[in-house]
C-alpha cells in the first residue's frame, strides 16, 4: 500500500479555510504545502484573503481541501457512538432532515463531535470558490481537522487554544470540550517544528495536511458527494497516468531485454554460421585434397609406386637365396601387365611383383629356390609360372613371379 500510495497519492495539496463572520461576509486564510518522500514543507501562506483575490493567491490544478468555520456551522457534543445517520440525527437537530446537511463525524474518547451546514450554504460558498478557477476535493467543518497536525505542533498542553477556538483535552489526549470565542487567541507563537505558523493558518493547513496524507489517516471531513467523487477522479486520474507509465515501462524492459536477446541471438548465429562457412570450406578443402591425393595415387599406381619399398634390396635377398647352378637373365619389379588394356597409350603394371627369369638345367634347382624366397617373411607368394626345356641349349628356361 505505501508503494502504491507513492506512486498514486497526491505530492501537493493546499487548504483553503473560509471564516464566515456574523455579518455573513468571509475571510479566507490559504496553506499550500508538498511532500517530498517523507519531507513536508511549507509551498505559501497566505492570511486574510476575499473571495475574489483567491484567483490571484491561489494557483489552479493543485488538488484543495476547504474548512469552512464561523456563521452557518452548527456543533454538536454527544455521547459517542459509531456514525451518525438517519436514525439519530434528531440527537444533533431535532425535527431536522440529514438529507439537507452536510454532516462531519469526529469521534474522540468518550465523545462524539458532530458538526453540520446547510448544503445550499455551503454550496454557495464551494461554488464562490468554484469560479475563481479551483475545484475542491474535500470539505471538513470547524476545527477537527487540526486533530491530525497536534502532535506537530509545540503545544504541550490539555488546552489548546487559537483563532477564536479553545479545545480542552483529556490526559490522554482525548477531546473532552470545544468552544468558540473571539478572545481564544494563541498565548504564544506557534511553530510546526521550525516553522513558524500564524495561528489563523492552523486550519487551513490541517485541512492540506488530511488531503495529502488521505490514504493514511482517518481523515475528519463532510460527507459531501460532489467533492467524494472529484476526488476519486483525481486519485482514478492518477492511477490511470500511472498505470500506464508502468506498462509503457514494462513493454519498454521487454522491447530492451527482445532486443538484448535478439541480439545476442544474431550474435551467436553469426558465430555458427561463421563456424559452418569454415567447416565448410575445410570439408570443401579436405574433400579437394582427397581428391588430389586419390589422383595422385592412381599416377603413381600408373607408374609403378608401391610405397617407397626399396626395392634393390629385395632383389639383392632373392638373388642371395639363388643356387649357384642357376643362371639369371633378366628380373623386372613391377612389370609390365601383358594381358591388361593398354589403349590409349597407357601402361598397366603388375603391382608388387618381382619377375625373374632365368636358365637351369633341372627344375628342382628352380623349386629349391623358390621354397627358399617363401621362407623370407616379406615375401607372400612365389609362382613357377613357367619352365621349359631348350634341346639346343641343352638347358631349362624358367619363369618365377614373386609377391611382396
């Protein structure tokens, strides 16, 4: 509630308390004060103003809480009791109608204040107010108002006295009596803490003080519905400025925390995507580099490349292994595939192959050697493809395939 009522109450109020003489003429004294926090202050004081300087003493739109006091204003002291209706308003003016009063209920103690004015003069006098430009929120009868600004004020005593009025307290603070006089006049200079107030500004700041704090206090006023309902629309006024405010906040956070999101999204999209365009050209890159390479294989493959394995010393371990009776014409690594397509102009190579030819006069020298080159553990296969006998060479021709 204390939130809600800084953000909807009301900062500034004035009072404005019209002092009606036996003459029928008025005096009004002014008080405009603000609140800041928990701070109040003094905005303007002004005494003994007509009716028709208010327009220029009194500045317009400032939310205004009116005390009318003096001629017209009847009081009443009664036993206490919870409200005053219908039923027992013959108590406050016999033979009297409540629909043609405004009345003002002031419990204390064992007592109860009732004050009361005619509605059509107090309208009279609301509607004097009203076209000097102002528009009153609140109407309060006689000096039951200052109950709320006491405990302010540097008055210590049961009795409290000023402008015409004398209230007598009780011990404990309860109001035991009130009564009117031209001779109740202050004894001593007032102060609200440091500020010094005239004692004619008493009432009207009272009545500035329950308007500005009227969400917090049992506030002493008439049941005037006019003034009720000009003062809900102010406070439905407020509510609604604000209420907005804070929704126009609120979507204000969620369009900046959209955007922060927002972003941090595209930020972050960004990123992957500069993430997928790398992977990307690296997997265009590897793939490029397979491709190369799988090229440069088969050119190898085509001419011949088995890995780098040197190749002289297998031929030097083959040779090694020979019997002395064989005669060795010719080895070829890799040779030339015979039975493969070779159009186009391209060779086809027999991978991984050793074929040696030779001369011996018996083929178990030929199996001999053969049987030794298995027994190599780089060797995975020996083939005799071959052996024939030449009567005019009186020798035997072989052909042995190795695979390594």
């Amino acid at each position: 509630m204390e939130l809600l009522d800084r953000f909807y109450g009301i900062k500034q109020a004035a009072g404005l308390a019209v002092v009606i003489g036996k003459d029928g003429s008025a005096i009004v004294n002014y008080c405009q004060v603000s609140l800041d926090g928990k701070n109040l202050s003094f905005e303007k004081k002004v005494t003994g103003l007509s009716l028709q300087e208010l327009g220029k003493q009194v500045k317009t739109g400032i939310p205004l809480s009116i005390s009318i006091s003096g001629r017209g204003v009847l009081y009443k002291q009664l036993e206490r009791v919870e409200e005053i209706g219908p039923s027992n308003f013959s108590a406050v003016l016999p033979n009297a109608a409540i629909d043609d009063f405004y009345v003002q209920h002031f419990p204390s103690g064992g007592h109860s204040f009732v004050a009361v004015i005619r509605k059509t003069e107090a309208d009279k006098w609301l509607d004097a107010i009203s076209k000097q430009g102002l528009s009153p929120l609140m109407l309060s009868l006689g000096p039951f108002p200052i109950a709320h600004i006491l405990p302010q004020l540097n008055i210590y005593d049961e009795e409290i006295i000023f402008a015409g009025v004398k209230i007598v307290r009780s011990a404990d603070k309860s109001w035991e009596k009130v009564s009117f006089h031209e001779e109740f006049q202050a004894p001593y200079t007032i102060k609200v803490e440091n500020e010094v107030l005239d004692q004619q500004l008493l009432l009207p700041y009272a009545a500035a003080f329950q308007l500005l704090l009227s969400g917090k206090i049992d506030v002493v006023k008439a049941d005037a519905p006019a003034l009720g309902s000009a003062f809900e629309g102010l406070i439905s006024d407020r509510k609604f400025k604000v209420n907005g405010m804070v929704i126009l906040l609120i979507f204000f956070v969620l369009l900046l925390g959209n955007f922060v999101w927002l972003s941090g999204l595209n930020a972050e999209n960004a990123r992957l995507a500069a993430e997928v365009s790398t992977s990307a050209r690296t997997s265009t890159d590897q793939q490029a580099l397979s491709d190369e390479i799988r090229q440069k294989e088969s050119l190898l493959r085509d001419l011949g490349w088995d890995g780098g394995i040197n190749k002289s010393s297998l031929v030097d371990q083959a040779a090694a292994l020979m019997p002395a009776e064989i005669t060795l014409k010719e080895i070829s690594v890799n040779p030339v595939d015979g039975a493969a397509d070779h159009s186009f102009g391209s060779l086809k190579f027999r991978e991984r192959k050793i074929l040696m030819r030779g001369e011996s006069a018996q083929i178990i020298l030929v199996n001999e050697w053969a049987a030794r080159l298995k027994s190599k553990k780089w060797v995975k296969n020996v083939e005799l493809e071959s052996y024939n006998f030449n009567n005019e060479l009186n020798t035997g021709i072989f052909t042995i395939t190795l695979s390594y």
